[in-house]
C-alpha cells in the first residue's frame, strides 16, 4: 500500500500536561497542529485502505518507508515519523507497535511541494 499526505509536514508535538485544582489527576492536551494534521493524514490512508481489497490490518509485521518532503528545516525526523505512524492506527495496521522494519528519511522541496509519503508492505 502507498499514499500521500499532501501539505506541509508536521512533525509530533508533546502533548501539554495541566492540572486542574479540583482534578484527581493531570491532564495531557496533544496541541490542535498535530491533532488537525493526524486527522488529515488518516483520511489519507483511510482512502488508500479502501483501494486494497485484501488489506489486511491484522499481520505481525510490516515494513514501512517514510519520505518526508519539507520546505522549512524545521522538526526532527523522528518527530514526523510518530506523527505519521500514529495517524495509520486502527486504519493501516491495528498498532504501530507492529511495524518492524522502518526506512525514514526529509528531503528539502519549495514551498507548494511538501508531503509525505506512506509505503507498508505487509512482511
């Protein structure tokens, strides 16, 4: 399976953590960039999940390769990785904790240009 995000990247924010006075525990908020680009990203696959027919989201392993075309230097790899593996949860494979091989890498384009791009292979 392939797909493309198209957009600018963002990279996996850490989530914010408050407490509130009446509150038994904290809470973590992840910040609305990342929370909108997810749900992006997962329409995304969704749409290339419903072109493979015989998909199948419950294997034990799959490979994955990660391109990430950015115009800005901004955001760590590994950062836009989590976003991206993240937002397949559920749709691509049950957990990411199921990918076992990982092929990552940016390349710097101009602005207008920027996506990623998902390939999975099921191992």
């Amino acid at each position: 399976m392939q797909f493309t995000i198209p957009g600018p990247p963002v990279p996996k924010a850490r989530a914010r953590v408050y407490t509130q006075l009446r509150a038994v525990k904290p809470r973590a908020i992840t910040p609305t960039k990342t929370l909108r680009w997810e749900s992006h990203a997962r329409m995304c696959a969704l749409a290339a999940r419903q072109r493979e027919k015989a998909w199948r989201t419950d294997a034990l392993a799959y490979d994955v390769v990660i391109r990430v075309y950015r115009s800005a230097r901004r955001g760590d790899l590994d950062n836009y990785v989590k976003s991206a593996l993240d937002s397949c949860n559920g749709i691509v494979w049950a957990d990411d904790s199921r990918v076992t091989h990982l092929e990552a890498s940016v390349h710097e384009v101009a602005k207008g240009d920027e996506r990623v791009v998902v390939i999975v292979e099921i191992v």
